[in-house]
C-alpha cells in the first residue's frame, strides 16, 4: 500500500517484537514498509475516530496512551494492511451519517456546502451577493501583492491610472464557509504623485472546498488540521469549486478594507449549533476559538483548498 495522505511525516518503523508477531499475516516484504504515527496530530486524529488506533493503507495512527509493541493491538490493525481495502479502517470506532454533520451547523450557509459535498457530484456553487456578504469576508485589495507592486511602480512614475486584473487573500469569518480563499479583483487604479491611490471595479470570490491534511510545517493549526483529517476520513463526498457572481467595490489607500455590498465590518459568526457526541470534536468542529478580528479565519472545517493559492 502507499503512503496514506492524511500521515502528517514518515513515521517509524514496526517494533522488532511486533514483526515477529505478525509473521503469519500475508504481508511479505509490505511489512517492512509499515509505519507506524504517534505525533500530537496522529494521537488526536485517532482520539477524535473514538478509536484506540486507525489504519489507512500501509499508515497505522495511534492514540494517546496506546503503544507500538502492543502485539494484539498492532496485530489487528495489520490485518487491515493486509486486506488492502480502500478506505480507513478504526477500532471500536463510530462512522458519521450524514445529518450528524449537517446538525453540526444552523448557519445556511456551510448547511449548503456540506449538502453538496456529500451530494457527491462535484457541483459548481456560484455564490449571490447576499450569500458572499453571508460569508462575512475580509476583503482588501491590499492583500494582493500584485496590486501593491502595481500601486508603488506608478508612484515611483509619478502617478497615473491602469486597468487592475489581480488576485488575493481573502477570509470567511463566518465558520464552515469559505475560510482561507482568493479574491480576484477587476477594474482600474489611479494612482496620485504623493502615493495615494483609488481602486474602481468588481469582485469575484473563489475557493476548492475541500479536506485536505497538510501535515506538519504547514502552518495550519493543530486542531484545525485534526478536524480537516477526520473529515477526510469520515465524510463521504466530491469537493466543489465555489465561484460568486461579480459585485461593484471600491478602496482607497485611506479605507481599512474594501467597500462593497452593505459596506458592514465582516463579523465572527462561531455557529455553534446544538451537539451531540456525534460531533467528533465535543462542539469544536462547529466553532473556533475567540480572539482578535481574524483569528478565527482557517481553523473551521472544510474550504482549506485555497490556503496554498494565497501564500
């Protein structure tokens, strides 16, 4: 089997002792390529399963307290490696239906993302301007680095005005929807001797919703990248781009983010819907901890496919 995806590093090699144990399971030299996980995420990840250990492909994840020469533990999640069945395999594990994850939110919004991810077609979602405002997005022109870059040659030039096709980052502050995705700017700047600047034109949103592990140095954090794991493993479903429709904004150098829509300041909208044990993570799927204005952004379930778009 290859390595599983959702391994966060290369892991260690079988104990000697549980090798041994294992002679009898038909692995042939697929032993020797067995790794075995302990790391913080790994141990939550198989916690989060309700599991003592998970396997998937030739990747055993353990949780905490449970131990790699533990000869029957060891021995039973072989004989997943051996079977060689697609999917991940748990211990004493509970598997998630489908309305155990919807009852996870009463925000319309991720409610309708996760509606069609398990819909398992892969359709396209092009958002309305009520829906891209819902999302409470933060949204700046000044995250473009090309828009910047553009803004500081015409200054040096000593002003002028240029069409702007640019992208940048962008940030759901309301759980579940877009979390880290990418903005494409279109229309024109001008751009004053003295530096000051005005951008005139539409906005379109983008994001690939999706669960993707990163794995360690990411960047990502630990708990968001727990969460995105036991997705990846329990949801059943296709990703799906989100495009919007295209909507009129405006900025200046002088503005703390673009106007456009309501012009409100975007607000941290947790969702904490009511939970049950289903919830995998005791309500922490469903909300992110509180903190500054943006904290929150990357750390809910789901649309992390536009992290790497923006770095």
């Amino acid at each position: 089997p290859a390595r599983s995806p959702l391994a966060g590093d290369e892991g260690r090699p079988l104990d000697e002792s549980v090798r041994r144990a294992a002679g009898s399971l038909p692995l042939g030299p697929d032993l020797a390529r067995v790794r075995v996980h302990q790391g913080p995420a790994d141990r939550r990840f198989a916690a989060r399963l309700g599991a003592r250990a998970a396997t998937h492909g030739r990747d055993v994840f353990l949780a905490e307290g449970e131990s790699p020469t533990d000869a029957a533990l060891m021995r039973h999640e072989l004989s997943h490696v051996a079977a060689g069945v697609p999917g991940v395999h748990l211990r004493s594990a509970t598997w998630l239906e489908r309305r155990a994850w919807l009852s996870l939110y009463s925000h319309y919004l991720p409610r309708k993302f996760l509606g069609n991810y398990m819909d398992d077609t892969g359709r396209t979602i092009v958002l309305t301007p009520t829906e891209m405002q819902d999302c409470n997005a933060i949204v700046d022109i000044r995250r473009s680095t090309a828009f910047m870059t553009l803004v500081a040659r015409l200054a040096a030039a000593g002003g002028g005005t240029v069409p702007v096709q640019v992208s940048g980052w962008g940030g759901a502050r309301t759980n579940g929807t877009l979390g880290n995705f990418t903005i494409r700017y279109y229309g024109s700047v001008v751009v004053r001797a003295d530096g000051t600047w005005t951008f005139t034109g539409v906005l379109t949103f983008y994001d690939y919703w999706d669960f993707d592990p990163k794995g360690s140095g990411s960047g990502r954090p630990l708990g968001a990248e727990v969460k995105v794991r036991v997705a990846a493993t329990l949801l059943p479903g296709s990703p799906f781009a989100i495009e919007s429709t295209a909507v009129a904004v405006t900025q200046s150098d002088s503005d703390v983010r673009a106007q456009w829509g309501t012009m409100a300041a975007p607000v941290h909208v947790p969702d904490r819907a009511g939970t049950t044990g289903a919830d995998i993570a005791g309500g922490e799927v469903a909300g992110a901890p509180a903190g500054p204005p943006g904290a929150d952004i990357g750390g809910e379930i789901g649309a992390q496919g536009s992290e790497d778009v923006n770095r």
